[in-house]
C-alpha cells in the first residue's frame, strides 16, 4: 500500500515536471505566434506596472515584459540542450576510452576531469565566457566544459567495471576490434545511466546560463534573455518596479523544477530497471 | 591538484581565442604599442616559456599587476577576501542551522507536514536562482518596509575605517556598537539569501541520512535503553549522520564561492567575487587570472581540511 502511493506521487511529480516542459517547450517554439508584441521593441513608456494590455507590465527601455519572457524560453532551452549535448559529447568519448585503455591515460584524464568537476561550476563558466565572448554557441560551450566531467565520471566508472565482464571478452574472443566493441557492446550497456545525468544536467544548464547572463556575460543585449533582463535589477529595485524583476525569475524557477521534478521521477523510474539489468 | 588547476586556469586564458593585449588597447593600436605591451606582459615568448613563467610566478605568490590599476592583483584581493568570507561564513553557518535542525526534525517525522514541508522547501530553493531571491528581498525588506540597507557593507555616513578588513570584527574591537548594528544589518539580507539557497542541500543530505541512520540497530538499542527520543535523535542518529554529510560539505563550500559572486553583484557587496565581475567587464585579464587562482587554492584548501577532519572524526577513515 505504501509502496503504491510513494509510486503513484512519484508519477505525479515526473507529471507535472512533463507539463511544465512542455509548457516552456511550446512557448519557445511558438513564441512570434504567442508574443503579442516584439520583445525588442519600445511598445510604450518604460517602467509601466501590469496592466490589461501589458499583462507583465513595461522594463526600463518600454519593452513589453511578457514577450520577453516568452522569447527567452527560447534562448534558455536553445543553450542549456545545446550545452547539455556538447558536454555529453565531449565526455562520454571520454569516459569509454578512459575506462576501456585504463592505465597512465586514465589516470591522467581522471585527474583532470576531477579538478575541473571539484572547481565551482559558475567560476569556471564566468573565466570561459570571458575569454570567449557573447553569443549563444560560446555560452553553451562554457557551460558544457563545467559539465563534461559528469558524463566522463559516470561514463568511465561503468566501463572499468563491465569491460572484463564475459560478453565482453567473448566478443573479443571473436575478433571484434576495440572501437566496435566499445560502440556496440560497451556503450549501450553504460547508456541508461546517463539519461537522468542528462536531464539533471539541464536544469543546471538553465541555472548557470540565467547566472552568466545576469553577470553579463550571457547573450548580446536586444535579445530577449531571462537572466539579462534581471541584470538591471537594481535599477528595477529603487524604481520599485517588481513586476520587471518577479515575471523573469518566476520563469527560471518554474523551468528549473520542471526540469529537476521530471529528472527525479525519471531516476526512480530508470534506475530499478538498470539495476535488473545487472 | 593545484598544478592541473592552475594549467587549466592558464590553457584556457591563454590558448584560447582572445587577444589581452588587444582587449587593453582596442584594435585601432599601433602595431609598435601593441609590440611593447606584448613584450611587456612577456607575451611574445613561446607558450611553454610563458607557462613555466606563469607557474613560477604564483609559486611566489606574484599574480600579476591589474592591468586597469596598475597594482598587484593579491594586494586587492586581500583588500576584497575578508569581505566574502564574512559573508560566505554567515550564509553558511545559516544553512548548516536550518539544514540540522529541520533536517533532523523531518527525519524524525517521516512523511508527517515538517516533512512534507522540508521535502519541498528543498526542491524549489534548488531552483531559485540566488540573484532573484537577493533582488525580490532587496524590493521587499529594502523598499517597501525600509527595514533594511539595500546594498553595500556600511553606511558611508559612519566614515568607518577598517583594521582587519572583518567588519563585524573591527567594530567590536573598537567597541564601535553603531558600526556594528550597521554593518551586521548589511550583512543580513546577502547572507539570507545566500545561505537559504545553499540551506536547500544540507538539508536534503541531512534528513535522507538521518532517515538511515535512525532504522539502524544502534538506535534501536538507545530507544530500547530508554533514552529520550530527541537525545537518540541529535546525539546518536544525527552524529552518525554527519560522517557522510562532512564530506558533501566540502563541495558545498565550492558551491558557497560560485553563489558568492552573484550575490555580491546583487548587493553591490565589495567582495571577491563582484572583484572578479568588475574586472571581466574591464577585461583585465591578469586580475580575472588571479583571482580564479585564488578560488582554485580557497577549494583545495577546504577540500585538505575536510579530508582532515573526515579522518579526525570518524576513526575508520585512514590515509
């Protein structure tokens, strides 16, 4: 009975994780079909509170909020996949032929990517953006380099253990060469793993990205970004002006629990099936 | 460790695209400027010369001069560090407060509201960004109920001069109670939010260790010895508990450092980290490389000092 109603809040969790991210996923597709007018363009005076015709009220420059927030879900989701994919695909190379070679190379690779992992991540990100510069790829990239050590350490943990395993030797046996073996045995065995690391990670993206735009660092200035948008904050906080400050940060939030709801609820629900496997 | 980190810190300075000394004097430079800078900064020699340079250099401790001041980078920060340690100790000692207690006392009531309420307060602090809870604390406290300074370390009005550096400190000392109360009311709304944020993970970690712990036979055998439940609590389940969670700290602290720099920006709190904000704007490449220094030594430092203390207390811990 416990057992049934842990399950089933469980399941309304990754629900509503999915809704949210759906939600966030369709204003970014659609957003010129839903914006009601263009986030980077002065619609009326600056600073004006909510009202019926701009429901999230005006920022500094007479922008209609709402759009902006809109438009930004799309830089928002845009960077955190983008980087979310560029550090899985930089780590979990990695990882496989960390764990498959072993000895001097691994020990050298898992040190590196254990400094990095133990380097506060926005400190990182902050010296990478700086050096690189605005623009979306550059962000993704910073951001990715913090999280890259993620995948490789799970990755090469799950490789070391399994690559004496007797499937494995069997197809060496067979005269399967390394590069298929780890492709075709190794890998999709070591996959599952990663997909709650992926979307864990994503969530974390958002953060980060949403924290190198508020500094600044982020994406150039007329394009609609949550974090930026708060960046002028204390601006927004002599002017009283909390509509300008709350519907940005309302929206980090909300993405960042749907995302970190719908990887909880994916952990519970992929991770009795990967033990199993074993 | 600190070698990879500090190779890391300059590969990515400077190997990657991005001129410093271009970012100094803009692209319109004459090409025999931009030749003495170079010289200058001891950029024209080969990357591993300016390598064994660079190590060398912050074996003796020498970060470099700030290219926007013209003065040594560790001499400004030794002027910012005391700021951001007292704000990162008070954010800290606040989330190891709310993250034991609550944390404790949510293990004991399984599932009942305080749980429920911890489980919860834990998943959407984690996605509060630091910034925003600064922001909407500083509309709220700050302006609306005036109860509190939106932004700096002290009033100017009080024409404070430091010793140490320690705010708090250095108004006790001189048994200045004003500059105190002053400095201690600045203090309270960066390191709120900060230690809310970070008070999130601890008390995760401490209510799901504590759950563990207090199904163990160990304490099984205290209740039956009929020990008082909160003394089982606190001084058996809870002890125990910590071993793993100590060690978690550590990365917190790294954790601690990175909400540091957004918090100080929001609060205009002249610490390291808004150092570091202000010096990117700037691109002041040997300030930026020196401070990130710093922060690499601050981690390895907590991370000797929890593996010290991980061995300190719990006996079966050995190296």
């Amino acid at each position: 009975m416990a057992r049934k109603i842990f399950r089933s809040s469980t399941g309304i969790v990754t629900f509503i994780g999915a809704a949210i991210l759906v939600f966030f996923l369709f204003l970014a597709v659609f957003s010129p079909q839903i914006a009601p007018h263009n986030p980077t363009e002065r619609v009326s005076r600056p600073l004006q509170a909510p009202s019926s015709e701009f429901l999230f009220g005006t920022d500094n420059l007479g922008r209609d909020i709402l759009s902006r927030v809109i438009y930004g879900a799309r830089i928002a989701l845009t960077i955190a996949f983008l980087a979310v994919v560029i550090a899985a695909a930089i780590g979990i190379p990695l990882g496989l032929i960390s764990g498959y070679i072993g000895g001097v190379f691994d020990r050298i690779l898992t040190l590196i990517m254990d400094a990095i992992y133990s380097f506060p991540g926005l400190i990182l990100a902050i010296a990478i953006a700086a050096v690189l510069g605005p623009g979306i790829v550059n962000i993704a990239l910073s951001i990715a380099v913090v999280y890259a050590p993620t995948y490789f350490r799970v990755i090469r943990n799950q490789v070391a253990g399994i690559k004496d395993e007797l499937y494995v030797e069997a197809a060496r046996a067979l005269g399967a060469r390394s590069p298929s073996i780890l492709l075709r045995y190794i890998l999709p065995n070591v996959l599952p793993s990663v997909v709650v690391v992926l979307s864990m990670n994503l969530a974390d993206a958002i953060m980060t990205e949403a924290g190198l735009s508020f500094l600044g660092l982020g994406i150039a200035p007329p394009t609609p970004d949550w974090g930026y948008d708060l960046s002028s904050g204390q601006r927004f906080v002599l002017s009283k002006a909390w509509w300008a400050i709350l519907f940005p940060g309302v929206s980090i939030i909300t993405t960042v629990l749907g995302f970190s709801m719908f990887s909880e609820g994916l952990n519970e629900y992929l991770n009795p099936t990967i033990r199993e496997r074993r | 460790m600190m070698f990879i980190l500090l190779a890391l810190i300059f590969f990515i300075l400077r190997i990657m695209p991005g001129d410093p000394v271009l970012a100094i004097v803009g692209g319109k430079a004459p090409q025999h400027v931009i030749e003495q800078l170079r010289e200058q900064m001891g950029l024209n020699k080969s990357i591993p010369a300016q390598f064994v340079d660079y190590v060398l250099s912050m074996l003796r401790g020498d970060l470099g001069k700030s290219t926007l001041t013209n003065r040594p980078v560790l001499d400004e920060l030794k002027e910012r560090l005391p700021a951001t340690i007292e704000l990162t100790a008070f954010a800290f000692v606040m989330a190891v407060l709310i993250g034991t207690f609550w944390g404790a006392e949510a293990a004991r009531k399984k599932d009942r509201s305080l749980d429920v309420g911890a489980r919860m307060f834990a998943i959407v602090t984690y996605a509060i960004p630091v910034f925003w809870l600064g922001l909407m604390m500083q509309l709220l406290f700050g302006m609306v109920l005036k109860w509190l300074p939106v932004a700096g370390r002290i009033s100017p009005a009080l024409s404070f001069t430091p010793i140490t550096g320690f705010y708090l400190v250095d108004s006790i000392i001189k048994g200045n109670w004003a500059a105190l109360w002053d400095a201690f009311k600045h203090l309270i709304m960066p390191g709120v939010a900060l230690g809310l944020i970070i008070s999130s993970i601890f008390l995760r970690m401490v209510r799901n260790n504590t759950v563990l712990m207090l199904s163990k036979d160990f304490v099984k055998a205290a209740v039956a010895r009929g020990i008082r439940e909160r003394a089982v609590l606190y001084g058996h389940a809870l002890k125990n508990a910590f071993v793993p969670i100590l060690t978690i700290m550590g990365l917190q602290l790294a954790l601690l450092l990175a909400g540091a720099v957004l918090t100080e920006t929001t609060f205009s709190w002249p610490g390291v980290g808004s150092y570091l904000v202000q010096k990117i704007r700037y691109r002041d490449f040997p300030a930026i490389q020196g401070t990130i220094v710093i922060f690499a030594l601050i981690v390895i430092v907590i991370s000797i000092c929890v593996d010290i203390i991980n061995a300190l207390v719990d006996p079966r811990v050995r190296y």
